[in-house]
DNA sequence: TATTGTTATACTCTATAACTATA
DNA sequence: TATAGTTATAGAGTATAACAATA
C-alpha cells in the first residue's frame, strides 16, 4: 500500500465496515423479513414505474436465473407484479403492487430515520456526502 | 419522506448503488475467488493479529455457526488458520497465513487501486469521505 | 450453569447450463 | 439465429436448535 492511497484505502474500510459491521444495512429489512438483495430490489422499483426483468439483472449485477427466483418471492408476498410488455411478449416487466409501494416507502424512511447514523450527520456532512457520492458513482446530480 | 431526509434518503441511496450496483464491491474478490463476505473476513485479519471466531462473528454480524463455516472453507484454501487461544481453550483464534497475508494485501490495493473509482476522487473529496464515515461508523479518527 | 465453537437442518442467494417462447 | 425469461442443479451464505468441551 503506498501512501498516495491512504485515504482512499481508509475510505474503503469505512464503507465496507458500514454495510457489513453494526448491522446498519442488514438490519434494514428485518422488520419486513426482507433480505439486503430484497430491499435493494424494492428500491429499484420507482411506483408507476416498471421495470423489464433482464434490466434489474443488469443493475443488480447478478444472473438473470437469480432475478427469477427473487421475483418469484416478492411476488408471492404481493409486493411486486409480473406483467407482459405490451411492446415485446418475450419482456416481463416488474411492478410494485401498492402494498410494495407502502413496504418500499417505509424502508426507505428507516434508511435514513432519527435513530441511524445517516440522521446524525449534520446538513452540511450530508450534503457533502452526497456530492462525493455522485462522483464515485458517476452519476451527476 | 419528509424534506429534512431528502440528503440523508440519496445518501443511502447512493451508498447502496456503490455497493450493489455497477459490480464495484461484488467483483472485488473475482480475481482471488473470493465472495464479498470472504474478502471482507480477510480484511477483518491484520496479519499478526489474530481475532476470536466470536469476535469475528459479532463484527461480521452474523450467528457463530456461519463462522464456522466461512472459517472452513478459507481455511480448506489455506488462507487463515485455527488456533487454539492459550488463555481460554475454549476459544478458538483465527490467524493469516503468510499465503492470505499476501492475498490481503492485494486485495486492499485493488480495492483502492487507480482503475476504481475512490482513486478518482480528488485528495480532498477523499479525505473529506474519510471524515463523514468516521462519524457514520462512530469511529473517530 | 454459562460460554465457545461445531453439527444438523432448512432456506435464500448465486452461477452455469439446458430449455421454452418470442423476435 | 438471437434474446428474455424459466427450470434444474449445485455451492455458498445465513439462521435456529441441539450438542460437546471448557469455564
């Protein structure tokens, strides 16, 4: 490790320790009895706005067989819909049913309520946070 | 959500994409096969400083049966090894090998390294997210 | 009795390969 | 032929409960 990646390698422990240690990301699911992958796919899914099956493979970067299966249990759960594409009939698109939305709604409010370290930052480390973010993402505001 | 959450909600957000999303976390381990958790147990390891399987549980946040396992199988690897704690024979500590030592080390540095996106944040974005997470994991510096 | 780690079991997550239906 | 999604299969990650060894 040479200097120049001090903070960088610093930076990473932090972000790792952050989701794997503390249960912060873990635990976010738990009172719903969804799994970090469950949620990470409910956040996905805006309402009224469906999603093709082949594109959260992309995005959750897994194999599609695997989107199968996760669908296949928020579906049965009737948190999310399977619906053909109107356009191309080999295309499912996934929908939020409106207990999904509500489940999505309120994830997200736990995400970032009161009790979580993401409340504790001040406005302005928010903020900052949020622009450093968009840059190690690539995705400008 | 209410507007104060509004930085906090694409902070989180935005956390979550890093992780999940574009393979930056999930591919990190690819090259040593290596899932997330195993990378993450490793890093866990400072080379000379062995951990309690108990300890390493209640950072991985996980049950101690799931230690054993992940135990298992890098150790089948040759990359940690058991060793028995000499002060309670109870306890079981977990130690490098010189072989996982050098895998750690790659690892960190590929986790940093200049293709990944924390190298492409300025010096003072980077350290500026070493600050934040400090107070986000209740680490001080 | 309480604690550390293991074993047995079950379910979810994940990938690969073979398959179906559509394009 | 190529693509979207499913099914079959196998291995890893996870938790709960019962257990052995030690404290």
């Amino acid at each position: 490790m040479s200097y120049v990646d001090a903070d960088a390698c610093r930076a990473w422990q932090l972000l790792v320790k952050f989701f794997f240690g503390e249960r912060e990301y873990l635990s976010l699911g738990e009172e719903f009895e969804l799994s970090p992958v469950q949620c990470h796919l409910l956040h996905l899914i805006e309402p009224e706005r469906p999603l093709p099956m082949g594109r959260l493979a992309q995005t959750l970067a897994c194999d599609a067989s695997n989107v199968t299966g996760l669908v296949d249990r928020l579906e049965a759960r009737g948190l999310v819909q399977r619906r053909q594409s109107p356009g191309d009939r080999r295309v499912k698109v996934i929908q939020l049913t409106p207990t999904g939305s509500r489940v999505r709604t309120q994830l997200l409010r736990r995400a970032t309520s009161a009790s979580r370290p993401l409340a504790r930052l001040s406005a302005a480390q928010q903020r900052s946070l949020v622009k450093i973010l968009e840059a190690l993402v690539d995705e400008p505001a």
